[in-house]
C-alpha cells in the first residue's frame, strides 16, 4: 500500500477472512471464486498466501493469466510440481515474446532484504577464502496436528520453513548448493521439527541451519554467526550485527 499498489480482489476459502481484510485494507471487491482473481482484467499482480499444498496450481493459474506473481514460500512441495511450474513459465514468456511483456514470479524469501543482512554481504565481499555459516533458529513448538506437519499440505517443517535459511546461506555465500545432509533426533512425527541441516556450496563454503522447536520462546528467534578470513560476524535477530577482526 506504501509503494502505491491499488487493492482490486481479495479471496479466500470461506469468506470471512477475505471480507474482514477486505474492509481493513479497502479492496474493491471480495469473492470465495479464485477464479474471479485471475480474470479480472485491472488486476496485473497475485499475492498467494495459502497453505503450502496449493502454492503450485495457483501459481500455474496466475501465470496463465499473466498475472506478475509474489508467492509466500516454499515455492512448491515436490520436483514435479517445480518441473510443471517451469514449463508454464516458460510457455507464458514464448507467448508474450510479442507484446515485449514477461510476468514477474518472485517467492516470499524476506530475509535476504533485511537492512542488516544487505549490510553483512557487503562485508562479505571483502573478505578472501570460503565462508562457514552457522544458521541458528529457535523455531517453536507446533501441535502435532499442526497443518504444516502434514507432509501433504504443509511439507513439513524443512520444505514449509527451513527453505526461508537455505535461501539466506545461499544468498549471503553467492555459490550454489553441491550436498545437503539433514541430521534428527528420534522421529516422533512424519516430518522431524527438530534437526541439523549440513550444506557443502560448489565453491568451498560450509553450513550449519540448526532447526529447533524444542527451545524456550524466551530465547531470541534467530542468529547468524559467519567466520572467514580471520573475522567473523554475529547478526541476532536481524536487529544487531558485530564484528569481530573486521577492521573499522
């Protein structure tokens, strides 16, 4: 709304909530029909903010439409998914080559745009040798019962969360992702809440994502601690950043 936007529709499963935001934020029109998303024609951009296991369809449905598209992560559940995501991107740029128009399909990964983190890289970039992360995140206990345990509907916690401090190692590092091992405690559910992710990047780089839902919510969410080059940097809770061995 700062930048400008003009709210057009709003939609949602049951209504309530679409008629409830709809009011807060004054869209001009609210609907059950998501259809009535994608054909309305003064509508260019769709915000998808559903349950992870429609992220897909309603992204290929967007994308047909030519609708510019920001999705809340993850992307998608499974390679097939991504696979027919790609396709339908691909058919949708072959067919606007003409109009000189390509649609925008970005996913919600915010942390790269934190202030603090934009500064961080920039430090980065000074430095000489792979980095090693450690990624800490005290995630929080969720009900077993949870949406976002179910592996079908919510992909569980490393495909539906997690994939938020893939993405940031793989931003601050600017090397792509060569192995990825994940470690857990005793399985109690379908999908582990609490776990170890180990990165090696194609450039030397090392990570460590700590995942944990067994934590105290006293303990701030989350910290990144990156050691290079004789220095090494601590950002804690994307509110402060020091430095250690970086000089001025």
């Amino acid at each position: 709304k700062k930048a400008g936007a003009d709210f057009q529709i709003i939609c949602s499963f049951k209504g309530a909530s679409a008629m409830h935001y709809g009011r807060k934020f004054s869209f001009k029109e609210v609907t059950t029909n998501e259809e009535e998303v994608f054909s309305n024609k003064k509508c260019n951009t769709v915000i998808i903010s559903t349950r992870h296991d429609s992220h897909a369809y309603l992204i290929k449905k967007a994308i047909k439409a030519g609708k510019n598209v920001f999705v809340e992560k993850p992307l998608c559940l499974n390679n097939n998914e991504l696979e027919t995501i790609k396709d339908s991107y691909k058919k949708s740029i072959n067919s606007n080559t003409k109009n000189n128009y390509q649609p925008l399909l970005m996913v919600g990964y915010n942390r790269r745009f934190s202030p603090l983190v934009t500064k961080l890289k920039r430090f980065l970039k000074n430095l000489n040798g792979p980095k090693a992360f450690i990624y800490t995140c005290n995630a929080g206990f969720l009900d077993s019962d949870h949406w976002l345990n179910d592996p079908k509907i919510g992909g569980g916690r490393f495909l539906g969360e997690c994939c938020h401090f893939v993405d940031l190692l793989f931003f601050l590092s600017e090397e792509k992702v060569k192995d990825i091992k994940i470690s857990s405690p005793l399985k109690v559910k379908n999908h582990p809440e609490t776990f170890t992710v180990n990165l090696q990047f194609e450039k030397g780089s090392i990570g460590s994502i700590h995942y944990f839902s067994n934590g105290s919510k006293l303990l701030p969410k989350e910290r990144i601690e990156v050691f290079s080059d004789k220095t090494v940097f601590r950002l804690d809770n994307f509110k402060k950043l020091k430095a250690w061995g970086y000089k001025g």
